[in-house]
C-alpha cells in the first residue's frame, strides 16, 4: 500500500474511534451528573461495553500495522499527522505490554471503583471502595513491571504517565522547598487574627442565587452554552471531546458560596484552555496530549492568581451586593478580599486556601510515594495520610471523607497530585510575563477578560499538546522554571494580608 492508502485507512479507524470516544464522554459527564442513581451500574456497563468496542479497535492488527506502517514513513507526512502518528505509536507500544484481559479487567474496575467511591461518601462505608482500591494498585503495580524501562523504573513509571518528562527526583526538590519555606510560614500565619468581618464564617447563600452569580462569572470569563455547559457533581472536574465541546462541573452548597464561585473559575480555566486551542488539532492525538502540569498551571491561574486577586475582588464585590444585599450589608470588600485568601488548617484539599494548597498536594505525594515504594498497604493509607495532615497542618481527620479519599484520585489514577502544586508554581512566572505587556489589575477590577484570554490563548493555549511543561515556561517566560518565584509570591502576598 501506498502511505497515502495508509494514511486514508488512519483516517478511516480514527473517524470510527471518534465516535465510539464521543459516545464514552457523552456517557462518563452524564453519569456522574444527571444520570439517575437507580441507573448508574447500568450507565456503566453501558461504557464498559463501548469501552471495549474501542480498545478492539486499537489492539487490532490492521489498526497495529497501518500505525507501524506510517511510523517507518514518517518523514513523508505533513507536521500533524506526523505528530499524531508519532503519538500514537508510543501509545501502541505500551498497550502491546498489557495483557488484553489484564486491560479489560481494569476498565471493569475502573467503573465499578468510581461508583463505589461515589456510593461509600453518602453513608462513610468505605469498606467495598478499598476491595476495588487494592485492585487498582495491584493492577497499577503490574503496570510498572510493564513499562518499566532503563531509564523510567518504579513510581516514575506512573509520574511519567502523568507527566512526560518529571520524575520523583524533579518533584522532591520542588517539594523539599515548599516543606522547608512554606511549613514554618505557615505555622505562623494560622495564629495570627482572621482578616475579615467573622460574620462571614455564619452566612448561608440560597443557591439559586448561587448559580446566577455562576452565569454571571462564566460570561465574564467568555464560557457559555456555546461552547459548553455546567453541572453539579459531587468533585468537580472538566470534560471535553473537541474545542466545541467543553463541559465543566462544580457543587453547590448554601454555606459555601466562594467554594463554587472559585470552583467555577478553575474549571473554565481548564476549558478556556481546550476551547482555545487551535481547531487544527481537533481529532488527533495532540488535541489530548497537554501534559497535566501545564492544564493545572492554567486552572490555577485563574482560580488563584486572577480570582483571589485584590482587583477581581474589586470586580466582585458590586456583584454580590446586587446578589446578596442582605447577606453583605456589613460586609467590606476588603472582608471579602481577607476571607477568600484566609489562610486555615482544614480537611479538605479543593477547599484550600492558596498558601496551604501545596502541603495538601504534599500529603497525597508522600502517601503514593509509600504506595508504590512498598512501604505502606492500601489498609494502611489511611492513618499514613492522617499522619501527614497532622505533620504539615496540625489537624487529624475524623473519617475517611474529610481524610486519604476526599478526592475522586484515586479511584482511577496515581502519579496526578503533584502536578498540582508545580502546575500552581509556573502561574507565578506567567503572571509575572503577562503584566508586562497588559495591565492586568485594571482588567480585572472591572471584569475584562479578553484580553487576558488573548494573552494565553497566543502563547499557551492555542500551541495544544504540541509543546511540554518545562517548554512551556521557556516559551512564555523566556527563563527556566524557577519555583523560588513561587514561594516568594505567596510569602510576599500573605504577608501583606496578615501583617500589613
């Protein structure tokens, strides 16, 4: 065959693939948001079944060989295909080590795992959740041996899955500043005065009124049903199929108003990226290839540095009188300011303050670490965890839920966490860049978005899965990442917060 048969023949599987993908996100964001409780198992049978559909399709000969085929020609393809080829064939190279039965068995577990952890949050009993976790680590476990190389052994096998190119060895000596700047910092801030009116720790927020400030902020931010939509869910997340397609979730609760406006704000930064990526790249491999640092490094940009900035602030204030009138009649903008920037030791990680986020990301690294390192038992990572949360924030867990499975993690994946806290540190050094060429806190007082949209949209977003995390920063900062920036942003913002 000719490259250009094989090349339609790509095509061909990836039009089918596409499909079966669309169905299976249809069906995932659907499960987990408005699909009934009664018909959960059988939603997920249903994407069991299409999953499997589409991993036939992937472990075929044909689809092996036109891949193969196309790889040895590389050269003659145009840039994308070449790169969604390239793509592809790494992923084909660590789908030929897994067992095909093995594979299909962990998609069975992966559903049954994310409906369990879901079920075990309503009434505290974990105890199926873990029969399923210890699976999903054992299965992770094999993993490694699989794909283990000379270069990439052990945990760094499921780091590296995560995020291409960062090893435990990179992520120590990030974390090793934050534990030895930040910890002490810390300590010292949380026995300092709270920042604000303490009437805001007592006041409930109808939630109707809660969605209207939703609406409000999406469109500011450029996110609407154009391009996608918003549900409830129990751990919010981002979802998408192409850069039409781009659906976000957060939770609504009546004492938490600023824990769904900031929710919001992270996961729109999740779809503006996806929503601004060159169409180009709609279909292919790239499209999905943004490593995970780089995604979070943009939801936590506009969650932290551009939400929780004194100028957004300046934005919000007026909003949430004309909302809330009653609720803020003795409530100063500068309350607001100090009460989303209060710095507390408390459970729970997406509800984290700035300063503390990273120790929380801490806590989940240590404790995979130990996983993975054979240290610890899946029975064991609970008191492992709480263990950490009284190291770093002098506070232990009274269960599970506000304990090691807060988050929906690890009832799917290992290697994510720390990229949290490296994606929040490459915001210091964007902002940083970005101020130099637009007045940022004059946009942001009055609620202009675009062009700060425009500003990531040319450098970041519309790049796609076609540059790295570690290129990235070179790329828009013209330096390396340097997480000193970062410990001196947040020192430097709390100190003024707290002892101004």
């Amino acid at each position: 065959m000719t490259t250009q048969e094989y090349i339609q023949r790509y095509n061909d599987f990836k039009n089918t693939l596409e499909k079966y993908n669309y169905a299976l996100f249809i069906m995932s964001y659907d499960e987990v948001t408005d699909c009934p409780k009664k018909d959960k198992k059988h939603s997920l049978e249903v994407q069991d079944y299409f999953q499997q559909k589409y991993t036939d399709i992937l472990t075929s000969e044909e689809y092996k060989q036109t891949i193969a085929q196309l790889y040895a020609r590389r050269e003659e393809l145009d840039e994308i295909t070449r790169l969604d080829v390239e793509i592809e064939q790494k992923g084909q190279e660590k789908l030929s080590r897994i067992p095909k039965e093995e594979l299909y068995r962990h998609f069975e577990n992966l559903s049954r795992s994310g409906y369990e952890w879901a079920k075990a949050r309503e009434d505290l009993r974990y105890e199926k959740f873990i029969v399923e976790l210890k699976e999903l680590v054992e299965y992770n476990k094999k993993y490694i041996r699989w794909q283990e190389t000379e270069k990439l052994k052990g945990y760094n096998v499921l780091l590296d899955e995560m995020e291409e190119g960062y090893t435990e060895e990179m992520y120590d000596e990030f974390f090793s500043l934050v534990e030895r700047e930040l910890v002490p910092f810390v300590d010292k801030i949380l026995k300092q005065p709270k920042p604000y009116n303490t009437k805001l720790d007592h006041l409930t927020f109808d939630i109707s009124k809660q969605k209207k400030l939703t609406e409000r902020i999406a469109k500011a931010m450029e996110y609407d049903n154009t391009v996608g939509c918003i549900r409830e869910t129990i751990h919010p997340f981002t979802n998408w199929a192409n850069n039409n397609d781009v659906r976000i979730t957060t939770s609504y609760h009546e004492d938490q108003l600023f824990s769904n406006l900031y929710s919001v704000m992270h996961e729109i930064g999740h779809a503006l990226f996806q929503i601004q990526m060159d169409e180009k790249y709609n279909g292919t491999n790239i499209f999905s290839n943004v490593t995970c640092i780089t995604h979070e490094s943009q939801s936590r940009f506009y969650e932290n540095y551009l939400g929780r900035s004194r100028a957004f602030v300046s934005f919000l204030y007026p909003i949430l009188l004309e909302l809330f009138p009653e609720e803020f009649s003795d409530i100063t903008e500068e309350d607001v300011y100090g009460y989303v920037n209060c710095v507390k030791a408390q459970y729970i990680r997406v509800e984290a303050d700035e300063l503390t986020y990273p120790l929380h990301v801490l806590i989940r690294y240590n404790v995979e670490k130990k996983l993975f390192h054979n240290e610890i038992t899946v029975e064991e990572i609970p008191a492992t965890f709480d263990d950490y949360m009284e190291k770093y924030l002098h506070i232990r867990p009274k269960n599970l839920k506000e304990g090691a499975f807060q988050d929906s993690h690890w009832s799917s994946c290992f290697g994510y966490f720390p990229t949290y806290a490296v994606g929040s540190a490459y915001g210091t050094q964007f902002l940083e860049s970005m101020k130099k060429d637009l007045d940022v806190d004059a946009l942001l007082k009055v609620g202009d978005f675009k062009p700060v949209n425009a500003w990531l949209k040319e450098r970041i977003h519309r790049y796609s899965g076609t540059r790295k995390n570690l290129e990235v920063v070179r790329a828009v900062c013209g330096e390396e990442f340097q997480p000193e920036k970062y410990i001196s942003y947040l020192k430097q913002k709390f100190t003024e917060i707290y002892f101004a």
